[in-house]
C-alpha cells in the first residue's frame, strides 16, 4: 500500500507481474474509487464545457463518452478526463484523483457562464471500479439486467447494478482491453465488490493494483497525467490532436497558444522499444550524437511482448519511426528504436 492523493492505494496483490497477466488473459477487478467526479448542469453547460475543454462536447450525445483534456492559457495541460453526457445540460466529468481539487478550482474560475452553468464537486459521493478483460462483459453481466453486449467503447447506461440502484455503467477502460467501469454511490460500494469478485470467480478474477494498472496503460501507449501530460506540455506534443479541435467555432482555453506552439517543432512523445533487458525510468536523458535530445517518461519491461519499453519526448526531428537514439540508462547507453503505434494490441 502507498499514499497517493490522500488514498492509501494498493500497489499490487499478488504481484505485478501476475496481475497484468490476469487483465490480459481473462478478467480484473481495480478499485478506482480515488478518481474525482464533476457534475455539471444549468442551460449552458455544455457552452461552458465547449470553451473549458479541447475536444467538441457538442458532438456526444447522451449515453456517450469522450476523452478529453483542459488546459491552461498557455496550452499547458491541467488535465487529461473522460466526459459522460448524462443529459441534454448535464454531464458528469472524471478527473484523475492528483488533480481534484486543481481541477474543481480551475472550473469554478473559468466558468463563462456563472449560475446558468454549475459546477459541483461529487467526487466524495462516487465509488468507482474497473473490471477490464475479455471476460469483463460475462462477469458483469451477472450482476445487472442492462444489456451490456450493445454498449458501445466509449458509451454507457445508468441502471442498478449488484442490486445497487443509481449507478452508471460504462464502456471504457485504462488497459487496452475490452471492459467496463462502473460509478457506484460510494455509500452501498463495499458489497459490490465481493459481489464482483464472486461473479468472476469462474474466470479466475483477481484484484489488480496500481502497478500492473501502469504496465497494461503503458504498452497501450495510454498518458499518464505527471508523465506524459503535464501543466507545460501541450496536447498535440502528446499525440493527442485526436481530441484537440482547434476549429471548433469559439475555440477553447488554450487553443490560440496551441495553434502558436505547433509551428514551434516542440519536442514530441515518442514510444521506444529497446535493445536488450534495460529498463528505462521517468526522467532519464535521451541521447542522439553525443547529446541530450530528450527525456523519457514512463518505461517498464512490457509483460506482454517481453520487451523493454519507454514513452520519451525527443527533438521533433527525431522523433520519426525507425529512428535510433540512446537512452542513459543509469550511466550506461541503451539503444533504442522509435516505433509507431501501440506496444500491445488485443487480438479479440
């Protein structure tokens, strides 16, 4: 157990190692209760969404989730979260758990329409679990008589789950494999969870902690808030375009700096695999010629493809698939390769 943003979180059960393999398998159960929530209501909610975040609220509809990110006027990074559009003007937002209070503050300063948009913080009121696998669906299925099968990646129901009524059920997931997860009201959570590991005793369920949460997000390429994505870092140097609409009528916070900074060649995250059995750590120098081209930013030995890799930003020259630098492995040189697209992909 370790302290994290006032959570005493589970690092690991059985083990890291064991705990990836389970999710990637078959099925595992995270207890993600320490993740913030944001309801926002009021006929302007989704103006005031539209000008907050990167990624185009209008074009969700309800029973629909989008990956979003908020930044800074700088087009820095205050946090990468998921939106769910529960109504025409009502939404819940989930924020990662370091970024709470950050987040909550920065809304309430930034709202651009004070009373007809209204921002409350619910994060106190939620639970909040993940079950992810390829026996997620049959696990949960047990447990609810919303018809999961039809729930598409990235969409969700409200419905009574494990006899729980109020909760929201959603498709979505932080490892790269098909799963759900799971707003229970954090006062009737703690049955659930036995609740979800007797459902998926069949399939061999485990409850998977925090470290084996950041190898399946890593070999996924997923970032990670205070890695990849920071208060300085803009979206598009993360390779996250995708959801950065910088067109949209209005634009958002941000988005007259980001479209400034995308003519600046700014250093560009990159995935790496590299040569032999080291592993690189948050922080380590990037080398191409003798010099410092980069810094990486998450790296672990990757279950499973069994090989090493690492998310770095590089000298925006550098940072093409195919390309070969050097990674300062604690004083020693380790090659490495930049490569496109995930480390990992499901094969279901």
């Amino acid at each position: 157990m370790v302290p994290f943003a006032g959570w005493e979180m589970p690092v690991q059960y059985a083990g890291v190692g064991v705990e990836h393999a389970q999710v990637r398998r078959s099925v595992g159960l995270f207890d993600v209760s320490h993740m913030g929530e944001v309801r926002v209501t009021g006929s302007k909610a989704e103006a005031a969404l539209q000008q907050l975040l990167t990624n185009d609220i209008s074009a969700i509809k309800v029973g629909q989730a989008q990956y979003n990110a908020m930044c800074h006027p700088t087009g820095g990074v205050v946090d990468d979260l998921v939106v769910y559009r529960l109504g025409a003007s009502e939404f819940l937002v989930c924020v990662n758990a370091a970024n709470r209070s950050k987040d909550f503050d920065w809304m309430i300063a930034n709202n651009p329409f004070p009373g007809e948009a209204v921002f409350v913080d619910e994060g106190d009121q939620w639970a909040q679990i993940a079950v992810q696998g390829r026996n997620a669906r049959a696990t949960l299925q047990k447990l609810t008589s919303v018809n999961l099968e039809p729930i598409a990646n990235y969409h969700f129901s409200p419905g009574v789950f494990a006899g729980v009524e109020g909760c929201i059920i959603a498709r979505t997931g932080y490892t790269g494999e098909d799963g759900f997860e799971v707003f229970i009201p954090a006062d009737r959570a703690v049955p659930v969870w036995d609740a979800v590991l007797a459902a998926g005793a069949e399939y061999g369920i485990q409850p998977i902690g925090l470290g084996a949460r950041d190898t399946l997000r890593l070999e996924v390429r997923y970032c990670l808030y205070g890695h990849e994505l920071n208060d300085e870092t803009s979206p598009l140097q993360a390779g996250l375009g995708w959801i950065t609409k910088l067109k949209k009528p209005g634009g958002f916070i941000g988005s007259e700096a980001i479209l400034a900074r995308k003519e600046q060649n700014e250093p560009k995250l990159v995935g790496m695999v590299i040569d032999g059995g080291r592993i690189a750590r948050d922080g380590m120098e990037v080398l191409h010629d003798g010099a410092k081209v980069g810094v990486v930013t998450s790296g672990t030995r990757a279950p499973s493809v069994e090989k090493s890799v690492a998310l770095a930003y590089v000298r925006a020259d550098l940072a093409n698939p195919g390309q070969r630098l050097i990674i300062d492995v604690r004083g020693r040189e380790a090659e490495a390769e930049v490569v496109a697209g995930p480390f990992y992909k499901r094969d279901y």
